[in-house]
C-alpha cells in the first residue's frame, strides 16, 4: 500500500464527503487488485467483467461485486483467502467460532501496522492517553480480542496488562497493585466480575478504574448503565470482527453517540439480509464491509450478519466518519419463537431495564406437545431472595408481562439466586434451545 493509515489524534484524520470518497476509490482499486491474486475472487470478479483494478471506475462499481459470505471463508479453510506470498504473512488469526468452523484471516506486518494504528485512533476517541493503565482481560490467542487492543494501547504509550480472561481473583489483585485506570472485556465477564468483588475480599473503591470497552458480543443499554453504575465508571462499545481485523472497526467516541465506524478503512454498507438490497442510511440492515487497508486477506462486501443502524446527525466530537447504532443482534442469532421473530437483545433490553434483576439470565426454549415454550431465566439480586414469596410472585409477572409487550410471547419465568447460571468468561452462550434435539 502506498501510504500508511495514520492518526495519532483521530480527529485531524476525519476527511469529509467528498475527499473520502475520492481516497476511498483509490483504496477500492489497489484492493481489488489484491484480491484478483486469489482463485477466489479471481473467478467471481472475472464473472461479472471485472478483470483488473482499471475496471473499477466509480464507487457505484462496487455494487457489481458479490458479496463474500462467512462460508465463503470457512470453504478455504485452512489457507483462506490469501493474497500475499506467504513469506510476507507474519500472523494468522480466526473467529471464536461461535456459530461454525472458525474463519482465518491472514496478516502481512503493513495489515498490524495499519490494524494497531484504527486501535490507537479508536481509544484515543475514547480518552485514553499515554498515562492510563491498561488492563487486557480479553482471552489472549487466536481470538482478536487479546493481541488487537494490546498492540494499540502499547503503541499509544499506555502501560499494559496482558492479563487475558478468567481469573477474577487475580485480576483484582493486578487491578489494586498496578492502579489499572481501563480494561477491556466482554459485558457476561465484566457483569461476573461485578458480582465477585465483594466476595473475594474487595471493593470498588479501593480500584482505581474509570473506563471499560465492552464489546465482542451484543448487550443492551440498560446493560452498560448498570456497569457503569456499579464501578462508577465509563463504558464504551467496541465493534470489530475477526474477518476485519478484529476490534478498532467501530469505537464510541467520549459522547457515547454511536460507534464510529472508520470509512477510509472500510466501506460501509448497509442491505436488507433478505432481498440483499442496499439500504438507505435510515432502516435497520445487515452491515456489509469491505476492507480498504489489507493486503494479506482482502475482503470484498463482507456480510458480517451483524444487524445495525446508521446513527443519523453529526457527532460533537467532530469526527465525520459515520456512526454505526448498538448491534441489534446477528441475522444467524434470531429465534422463531410459535413462528414469531425474537431476537436475544430484545429480552436482555427488558429485563435488564428492571432493577430487581441482576446481572445473568439464560433464555430456555423446549417443546410442549407441538408447541414451543420460552422460558426466560432470571438471576435476581441476593437480597430480594430472603424477600416475601408474594413479592416474588409479583415481580415475575411484572417480568412476564413486560416481555409479552415487546416480543408479543408470553414466556415462562423463573426467578434464580445470584451465581446460579452458567457464567462466562468470553462471549456468553445465553440461548438453550431444546427444540431441535432428535
Ligand atoms: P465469531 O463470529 O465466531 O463470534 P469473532 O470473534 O470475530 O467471531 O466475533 C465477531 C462478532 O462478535 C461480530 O460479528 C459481532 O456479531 C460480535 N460483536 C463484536 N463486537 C460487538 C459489539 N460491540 N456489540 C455486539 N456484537 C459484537
Ligand atoms: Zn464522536
């Protein structure tokens, strides 16, 4: 690639309308030029008369480009779709896997380079500086979470605690030792971790945090205000994907308006899942990505079967690149519920908005004769346990009956002690589905 992405102070490297179009069409051209090195792309892009990067004139020819889809990925299992000789390839990283056969995405030194420096961007968008204390505990390894921020918060000048997953004790111990002012995690972690603290001998107080980046699976406004609210901090969504990298693909900026997706990285779309048209920037649509800074494993209008929507008006922060909304769910995680469509984060938005509930609930799915039955699990604060049974009784139904008004099924509920459902310490599995098991 001709120039290096850069951007130590996010906010000079926002170009606006027409500057990043015209920078994006060159990006757009050497990256389908890179991606005709493959078979893969070589024999669907030669199907529809694009032969070389010349062939890309506009923008609007990247409509004439298929989409790649997840399986596309996983058929070129193991050697992916490389574009690179391999001598220049110095990393690999695949996806958790958490719907399939995990995906694989090739590294040249230019693609970290380039990668580290969206992180760099994106944590300065949040007010992080050379002076914070950065605790990791993202699961270290193939999982992007891990090496992604790591690399970014160092190259910021941050001092950082690779400290990985699970481990609460410890990681409160590294948290009180080294004065860690952010962590990185998953919201089930930061949520289990909230209910231990007391438990193993700590307090919040005696910490010194003041921000977190939640992100890698979808959680609920209501979600953050809790986390916020319970370490008194600040909590920032952080979207990315393996097959884009990893995280530093769309950060919150300080106003919490929306994740800044960053467009001269990546070409933003948005379609509607079903009839694959392009949507406006008004409705609510499956985000397709192309990457415009990657050598080793170019992407071409990736579906990442993420559901989001694009944040209308300008941010007061000034960045330009557009805003990407909270991610309603993933196309593959909605559920037919007696033929209605429900989806995971419809549930959590309501029961984490009730203050009795506390911090885990799992969403049980079986069969009754022919018909489906949803059980909504709940964990509720200890102390409205040792509570009167009729208050109990009450405040299920107010649960039932504020699910029926958003997803229109009237599930089951079940109220559980703190601690009592499986916990997580990566990407939480919150869905049981009994109904298909033969
Ligand atoms: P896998 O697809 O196997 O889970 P990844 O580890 O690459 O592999 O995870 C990327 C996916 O995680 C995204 O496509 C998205 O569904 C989810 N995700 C990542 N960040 C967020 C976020 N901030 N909010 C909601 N979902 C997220
Ligand atoms: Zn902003």
């Amino acid at each position: 690639m001709k120039e290096k992405i850069a951007f130590r102070d996010a906010q000079k490297e926002c170009i606006d309308g027409q500057a990043l179009r015209k920078y994006q069409l060159e990006r757009l051209k050497e990256t389908v030029g890179h991606a005709l090195r493959t078979p893969f792309y070589q024999h669907r892009l030669n199907k529809v008369g694009i032969r070389s990067s010349d062939d890309i004139r506009s923008l609007k020819d990247l409509e004439r480009i298929p989409f790649t889809t997840k399986d596309d990925l996983r058929e070129s299992y193991p050697r992916g779709l490389l574009a690179t000789d391999m001598k220049k390839v110095v990393r690999v990283h695949t996806s958790s896997g958490t719907t399939g056969i995990p995906t694989v995405i090739y590294h040249t030194q230019e693609d970290l380079d380039n990668w580290t420096e969206l992180v760099v961007r994106s944590i300065v968008a949040c007010g992080v500086t050379s002076d914070d204390v950065f605790q990791n505990m993202m699961t270290y390894g193939m999982f992007t979470g891990g090496l992604g921020l790591h690399y970014g918060a160092e190259r910021l000048g941050a001092l950082v605690i690779p400290s990985g997953s699970g481990n609460t004790k410890r990681q409160l111990q590294l948290m009180k030792d080294f004065r860690t002012t952010v962590v990185h995690a998953t919201p089930s972690y930061m949520f289990h971790f909230s209910s231990k603290i007391g438990e193993l001998g700590f307090t919040v107080e005696e910490l010194n945090l003041k921000k977190a980046f939640l992100g890698a699976e979808p959680y609920s406004e209501n979600t953050r205000k809790k986390i916020e609210e319970f370490f008194k901090i600040d909590v920032y969504n952080s979207y990315g994907l393996s097959e884009m990298n990893g995280p530093g693909v769309a950060f919150e900026c300080i106003y919490k308006t929306g994740m800044h997706l960053w467009e001269d990285a990546y070409i933003l779309e948005m379609i509607d899942p079903e009839t694959k048209k392009n949507l406006g920037d008004d409705t609510q649509g499956e985000l397709v990505l192309t990457t415009l800074c990657r050598q080793a494993t170019p992407l071409l209008r990736y579906r990442t079967r993420d559901l989001t929507t694009v944040v209308k008006g300008n941010c007061p922060c000034g960045r330009t690149h557009r805003r990407i909304s909270r991610i309603a769910g993933r196309t593959d995680d909605m559920l037919i519920i007696s033929g209605v469509n429900v989806f995971p984060s419809q549930i959590e938005q309501v029961i984490m908005k009730i203050p009795e509930v506390g911090n885990n609930y799992q969403i049980y799915l079986a069969k009754e004769g022919a018909l489906d039955k949803l059980t909504v699990k709940v964990e509720l604060y200890s102390k409205l346990f040792s509570g009167d049974l009729q208050d109990l009784e009450r405040l299920k139904r107010k649960i039932q009956d504020e699910l029926r008004a958003s997803i229109v099924i009237t599930p089951m509920v079940e109220l559980h002690e703190p601690g009592s459902l499986p916990e997580f310490e990566l990407k939480a599995k919150r869905v049981v589905d009994e109904r298909i098991k033969i």
